[in-house]
C-alpha cells in the first residue's frame, strides 16, 4: 500500500485515472482526479473526478444516478497513473453507453479474445435481434420450458460425463451446461453481475463461518 503523497500529480495538480468494471474488466471511461477528489472517492467509495473543461470537482452519478461504487485503487509503476476498479450502477458515458469506449478503430480476428460478456452479448442479440436458422433464437421462441429441459439435459450429460472419468466430454458438457444456463440467464434476465455479487456474497459467509469455527 502506498500513501497518496507519494503520488505524482502533474503540473495542474492531476492524475489520469482509468476506470475499469471490477467484474468483466472492461474500460469504462478515462478521467483526471486531483488530491482533493481522490481523497473524496475514498471516503466516499465512489469515484469522483476533476473536470478539465469545468474546472470543478464532479461525483459520477450525483444527477444521473450512475454511481461508480469503488472495489480498489492501483498506481503505476511510476505512480503518476491510476486503475480504479468499480461497480457500476449504470452506464459510465454520458451518451448513455456502458463504456465511453465503444468506437473500435481496428479488431485482429486472429487474437480475437472470448469472453463470457462478449457470449452473453450475442446472445442477448439472439433474442432481440432474431436470426433465421439460429439455434440460439429457437430456443428463446420455444420459451422458458424448452430452455430449462435443454439445461436438465445438459446437467444430465455432465453427471454421465464425470461418472465416466471422461475428462474430454466432460469439459466439452459443461461448456453446453454454461452457454444453455447463459441462455436461461438471458431469458429471466439474470446479468453475470447477479452472479458475480451473489458468488461474493457466499464467500464473505465462508469466511466468517471458518473464524467462528478457529474461536
């Protein structure tokens, strides 16, 4: 842990902050902070920035309600840049997207990377945006009792799988089991967030139940 005086502020007194989603690690938005709103953010546990072009501090979410709730803080290596990891309650650009980066200048299909939010994307598109021939769109026309007879099924094949001792199928069953609970998820409009914040909750029960069982 470092101590905010051994940060280097720029000549007007800022520092870059990139403000990433704790979650899916996204970019989120670039701004400045000064001693005075870190200080605040940290206080606060919400991010709050220096604007350049008002020359104000500023509270993300104070009249939009999209608050940045703070999960950590993290300078460079030469301390004259921040990480700030957040939860968001809602989009971070003020043109009411959920990253103010967004405009993708160049893409190498070849390193193209997978991502559970990437998957989820599409299929959320799946049901929104229908596509002739997609298995995808079938299932949410078929509705929710097709959905959760597929996800039996899958949860099926992964037990008879792992009975087996079969490593192979059963990594290639729960990759079924994952993207047919995703399409369950969609439906019933559960977000990985859900997820995440639910599996975190449980993990500060753990960890209490473990210190009451040392005592």
């Amino acid at each position: 842990m470092i101590n905010i005086n051994e940060l280097k502020f720029d000549e007007k007194g800022l520092i870059p902050a990139i403000v990433v989603d704790a979650i899916s690690k996204k970019v989120l938005t670039l701004a400045y902070m000064n001693e005075e709103s870190l200080k605040i953010s940290i206080e606060k546990n919400l991010t709050c920035f220096y604007s350049r072009s008002r020359q104000e501090l500023w509270l993300k979410g104070e009249t939009s309600g999209n608050y940045q709730h703070i999960v950590s803080i993290t300078a460079d290596c030469d301390n004259d840049a921040l990480v700030v990891e957040v939860e968001p309650e809602g989009p971070a650009c003020h043109k009411g997207t959920f990253s103010c980066f967004e405009n993708r200048i160049y893409q190498n299909e070849d390193l193209k990377d997978f991502s559970y939010e990437g998957l989820m994307e599409l299929i959320r598109g799946r049901k929104i945006d229908k596509k002739e021939g997609s298995y995808t769109t079938y299932l949410f026309e078929k509705g929710l009792d097709k959905i959760l007879k597929k996800v039996g099924e899958e949860c099926t094949e992964v037990i008879i799988g792992a009975k087996s001792n079969d490593k192979k199928e059963t990594i290639y069953e729960i990759a079924d089991l994952c993207y047919h609970t995703m399409v369950l998820m969609i439906e019933m409009g559960i977000s990985l967030e859900d997820i995440h914040r639910e599996l975190a909750s449980r993990h500060v029960i753990d960890h209490k139940v473990k210190q009451e069982k040392m005592v």
